[in-house]
C-alpha cells in the first residue's frame, strides 16, 4: 500500500502524450519548489537541430483539419483493407457527433452508405464501426454513453467485470446517489464502491468533445523517431520539446537549519517526495516507450521501410509476453502516442491494428446471430452474464471478449442480464 501512490503516478504519466506530459511538467514545476527544470542537453546539432528533424516531414504534409479530426485521419490513413472498409470507416468518422458518439443508427449509416454508393453492406459497416472504436482516443465511435465508457475500461483489468456491471446497469443509481442498492447489488463494501467509482471518474463521458467544432489545424508531435542508421533503424524518445527533470539539489539534501518548524520540514518532505515520484514516473515513461516501440518495429521493419501496406499481424499480447509486461501496460504505452519515420507521423496503436481479431474467420453477421442463438436458449429465470455468453460462444469456437459480446448483446435490443433478470 505504501507504494501504491508511486505506482499510480507511473501508470498516469505513462499514458501521457509528450504534448499532455509537457503540460503537466510545467505545471507540477510551478507548484512545487523542489522540483527543477532545465534544458535537455542534445548531440549532433542540438535542440534546434532536433526540432528541425522532427518538423520538416511534417511540414511537407497536406493540412488537415485540427486537432482530434486530424487524429482521427492520421489513424484512418494507416488502416489496411479494401477501398471500400476504408470509405465505411471514413463514413463513420464522418457521421460522428460533437461528444464522439456514433449516434446514427444502423439504418441511418446504411442509407448514407447507399448515398455515398457503397451500397447497404451491414457487414462492411460493422466492421468500420468495430475499427473505428479502436481508434484513440479510446471511447470514440461508441453509440451512447454506455458504450463510450466500456471502451475506455481495461480488459486485463481485475476491476473490468464489476466496472462493467456499473457502467451497463447502474449509471442511474450512481447519478441519484443510490449507492446502498448498488453496493448490496454487486456484494461489496461501501469503501470498495467508492474505489470503483473514482475508477469510473477517471473515463471520459464525451471522448470526442468539441469534435464537430474544431476550426483549427495543428501540428502532432511526435513522441518517438525512428531514422534509418548505418546498422538499421534507430529509434529515439522525441525529447526537444520537454525540459529534463530533476529534484532541486538543495532539496534533495533535505532539512536544512532553517527548517527548524515541524510543519514545514513535514510539508518540504512531502514536496521532494512528489518531485522524486514525477522524475522516476518520466524516466518509466521513457525507458517503457522505448521497449514497447522497438519490439513492434522489430516485426514492422517493412512497414518502415515501404509503408503502411507492409504490416504484418502483430497483437499488444504478444509485445507483452515477449517483454515481460502486463498487457494493460503495453496499451497505455501506445495509447495517444505517435512515431515520427521518414514518411511522416503515425500512431503508435497503428503498428498493432494488422493483428487478427477475435472470432475467426465468422463475420459480424454470423457473431451476431451466434450471440442471439445463446441468449434465446437461456433460462429467464436465470440470464446470462456477458461472461457467461463469451464462454459459451468459445464453446462454439467463437472465441469473443466480454466487450464484444456486449457491444453484439446491445446492437441486438437486448438489455443486460441485471435488466433481464427484474424485467428491465
């Protein structure tokens, strides 16, 4: 418990883009005097020689329009498949709303489909739909608030199924403060309730905010470079835009004569505890992103070399077995992060969606009606949870994550087990 603080600071600053981390460097420096800043030394040309690589593929780019739209396309260009996925994706890109949320229905994306002369394909779509719900940021492309939150939520994680039972059944409840009801429902204590929901305050109930109105471009700053070398590929952190950090000297000597008061040597200790939790949580950062990255690209060495329609399947399970990782963690690595090659920028993520999803060779359709089939043959005085569903679909040899199913169980009208079981 007395590391969870420090672990916890690694796990958020980990998940940061060098744009947010830099914002939160500043910040934290301004507001805790044992914390210091100071230029990063360069080689080879120094900072402005850095700054320049980094830009001048970027500057030879065609403008797109700003700020998550531009994320959203640079995300778009990198997808394999046909021109016709491609154009459902974009369609579906397109159709969003100011929250982020496909809020079209089914029926609606179809008939701007046949507008658009892709046809009424509903197997296309669902594939654009479920691509698109890959994208970062994680929420976007959802079709309510329900499904928007699920997206965000980690499967790996150990508090997956119970914050999933709070997001699908008691959204309600939560917002009225109804929280006995809640508590007794999921058979936990008061304070473990309250540790989920801090859990849930943490995801973003509109991920796609201000989407529609964005009127600005941007540039997207990369937070890695890999450049060809006289050995292969190097690979560095984009460091010219972040400061180095590190605690103040003359607070890392700690109490000194004129810290006689208690209190302030308590509250001076706190502050060069916080310092030290930032330089090590950044220097994480780093060391994570540099592992991540170079065992992608050592299976994406085509990819550099001839572009985006050389990728190879490549799945985050697999990077982390390989390193010794949680899976949670290689997907915070990669999330909202980009890499910066001789072709331009691209997202990180992009160098693991060629990897083959769950479910075979089955389409949507047939998961769909898989799904519908297990469903009609449960007991109603009984309903199945979406675990059980995803174990009885890989019974079938449909093997499904708990999020898939869901997302299928919702597409089909079909309520939740909770809202089953009490006729909701």
């Amino acid at each position: 418990m007395v590391l969870r603080p420090r672990m916890l600071r690694s796990v958020s600053v980990l998940a940061l883009s060098s744009a947010d981390l830099g914002e939160l460097v500043e910040r934290e420096a301004r507001e805790n005097e044992a914390l210091r800043l100071r230029p990063r030394a360069h080689g080879g040309g120094g900072a402005a020689a850095d700054g320049e690589r980094a830009r001048r593929p970027l500057e030879s780019r065609p403008a797109t329009e700003g700020g998550l739209r531009a994320d959203l396309e640079e995300q778009l260009v990198m997808l394999e498949g046909s021109p016709a996925d491609r154009a459902w994706v974009r369609l579906c890109v397109d159709s969003l709303d100011g929250r982020g949320y496909l809020s079209l229905g089914d029926e609606e994306l179809l008939e701007l489909g046949r507008r658009e002369g892709l046809g009424a394909d509903r197997s296309a779509l669902a594939r654009a739909i479920a691509t698109l719900q890959r994208f970062e940021p994680r929420g976007i492309g959802g079709r309510d608030l329900v499904e928007a939150l699920l997206l965000q939520l980690d499967l790996t994680d150990a508090d997956y199924p119970p914050l999933c039972r709070l997001v699908e059944e008691f959204l309600d409840e939560i917002a009225a403060r109804r929280l006995a009801g809640v508590a007794s429902a999921l058979a936990v204590e008061d304070a473990e309730l309250e540790r989920l929901l801090a859990v849930l305050r943490t995801l973003d109930p509109r991920p796609g905010a201000g989407l529609a109105g964005e009127p600005h471009a941007r540039v997207i700053a990369p937070d890695l470079v890999a450049e060809p070398g006289e050995g292969g590929w190097n690979l560095r952190v984009e460091g010219s835009l972040l400061p180095t950090l590190e605690v103040a000297p003359e607070a890392a000597r700690g109490a000194g004569e004129g810290e006689r008061d208690p209190g302030e040597r308590r509250w001076r200790a706190e502050a060069r505890e916080r310092a030290r939790e930032l330089v090590e949580a950044v220097r994480r950062r780093e060391e994570t992103l540099l592992r991540v990255a170079r065992a992608a690209l050592e299976r994406q060495h085509a990819f550099l070399e001839h572009g985006a329609g050389h990728l190879v399947p490549l799945s985050m399970a697999k990077v982390a077995e390989d390193l010794g990782l949680a899976q949670s963690t290689v997907s915070r690595t990669v999330a909202g992060k980009h890499l910066q090659t001789p072709m331009g920028v691209v997202a990180l993520r992009a160098l693991f969606q060629a990897a083959g999803g769950s479910g075979g060779e089955a389409t949507p359709g047939e998961l769909a009606s898989a799904v519908r089939e297990v469903l009609e043959a449960e007991d109603p005085s009984r309903p199945l949870s979406d675990d059980e569903i995803a174990r009885a679909l890989a019974g079938r040899g449909l093997p499904l994550a708990r999020r898939t199913v869901a997302a299928y169980r919702r597409r089909l009208g079909i309520p939740s087990s909770y809202r089953r079981r009490h006729g909701g």
